[in-house]
C-alpha cells in the first residue's frame, strides 16, 4: 500500500459472515475503500487481473471502484471498515497474519457504534492508527516523516478541543521546529497543520450542532475555540455557511438525533 494517502472520510463498519460458495458482484463496482479483518475462514477474491487469497489473521485493502468476485473456501467471518481515502485509482493489496491488528478493528467497531459525542474524531485517530501499523508492517522502508505525520495527526485528535493547542505546541510535542512540521504536512496532506487542526474541529461542530442543544458559543468552546466570533468566521469561511444557517438548513434546530453527514 502506497505512503501519503489521506482518510477523507469515515463511512461505515460492520461485521459479516460468508457460507461456503461463490459470491457474484455482477460488475458493480465498489462504492468505498475498505479495510477487511478476516476472524475466520478463507475466501479467494477474483480480479480481473490477479486472485487474492485471504484467511484467517489476513488483512485485506479494497480500493475504491474495485470489480470482483470471492469464492469462499471455508465459512468465514470478517470486520470491514468502510471509508474513503483522498486518492483514486488504488490496487487491492493483502497483508497475511497480521493477528496483532485485530484489537483495533474491535477497538474501531465500539466506538463507531456508540453514542459518544467524540466517536468521529476517535473513529479518524484509529482508523490512522490502522493504516499506519500496515505500511509498518509492509514497507522496511516506512520513512521517519511518514511517522511524524501520523504521530502529529494521533495527537490533534487526543487534543484538538483544547484551547491552548497551537502549532507551536504540536511541533514541540513531536520535537521538531514548526517549519519542519509544515512542510511535513504540506507533503503528506497538502494542507498546512493549522487547516488540518480546524478540519477537525469543524467536523466535531458539525456533528454537535445537529445532535445536541448546545448554543453556537459552546459549541465554540467545546470544540477548542476560545472565541465564538472567531469560530463562527472560520466555520463560515471554511463550510461556506454560518454555523447558526447549517444547523438550521440540516437539522432541525439541534434536536433530531445523531446523525453524520
């Protein structure tokens, strides 16, 4: 699996289970990226160029737009990750016996399926976590800014909605200079540290301005603002609506249930 590549967006997890036989796609192409866990038995997936072979403990990558077909060998059992990666046009790839990952395919899946207020920033940090144990696993030569990114991205989700997390103090924590960091980013996201920070944020806005009660200016400050003013202007200049009018024009005031969009 290639370096450099950035979750866009996190879509869906579940649990599935396949009988003996040979399951027909019919062509349709596959609407995400996906990361499947197999728990159990052992299936062949079908490419038109190549066949790949997984079982137990295997760890599977299924880009976007993907056409196949799986014959399955053996009654098997998975966990799939669905979610969306920046970049297009990926191969399928396997990573066999990959056993000391399955902890956070389960850690992801409970998460996901909870109530908490934070399980889609979480659901970004452990899907990253993931991602980034594969290209350890796969490449010898997993470069130390490839470490450094995801290192820096771990720690904005622990501690984005603190008030007092800067760039500054980002750089500090991983024990680079902020120009260092920068250029880090500019290479692996395209996107300077302090847009990624507030990406973020914005996302967490987003899901509680359409879950919760809570007014624009504790939402502010729940999400690592310290001034509502501020936080509306960038959320305005980065969403292209005022928190207040996306709240409104996807919701119903706040008050409808949890939803991710």
């Amino acid at each position: 699996m290639e370096e450099n590549l950035i979750i866009e967006k996190v879509i869906a997890v579940y649990e599935g289970e396949f009988k003996p036989g040979k399951v027909t796609r019919r062509n349709i192409k596959r609407k995400s990226d996906g990361f499947i866990y197999y728990l159990s038995g052992s299936a062949d997936y079908i490419f038109e160029a190549e066949t790949i072979s997984v079982s137990e403990g295997d760890l599977l990558y299924l880009p976007e737009g993907a056409i196949y077909n799986i014959k399955i060998n053996e009654t098997t059992s998975y966990i799939c990750i669905d979610f969306s990666f920046t970049k297009k046009e990926l191969s399928p790839s396997v990573i066999h016996n990959l056993r000391g990952i399955k902890g956070q395919f389960y850690k992801f899946f409970y998460n996901y399926v909870s109530n908490s207020p934070y399980r889609i920033p979480r659901a970004y940090e452990i899907i990253n976590r993931i991602y980034c144990e594969i290209l350890r696993t796969q490449s010898k030569e997993y470069s130390k800014s490839s470490e450094l990114y995801f290192r820096a991205t771990e720690i904005i989700l622990q501690r984005y909605r603190e008030q007092n997390f800067t760039v500054e103090y980002l750089a500090s924590e991983l024990g680079i200079s902020t120009v260092h960091l920068r250029r880090i980013f500019s290479s692996f996201s395209e996107i300077s540290p302090i847009k990624y920070i507030n990406n973020i944020r914005f996302e967490q806005a987003k899901m509680l301005l359409l879950s919760s009660n809570l007014t624009v200016g504790e939402i502010a400050i729940s999400v690592g603002f310290s001034d509502p003013f501020h936080f509306s202007k960038a959320f305005k200049a980065s969403v292209g609506i005022a928190p207040s009018e996306y709240r409104e024009i996807k919701g119903d005031g706040g008050i409808n249930k949890y939803y991710i969009g």
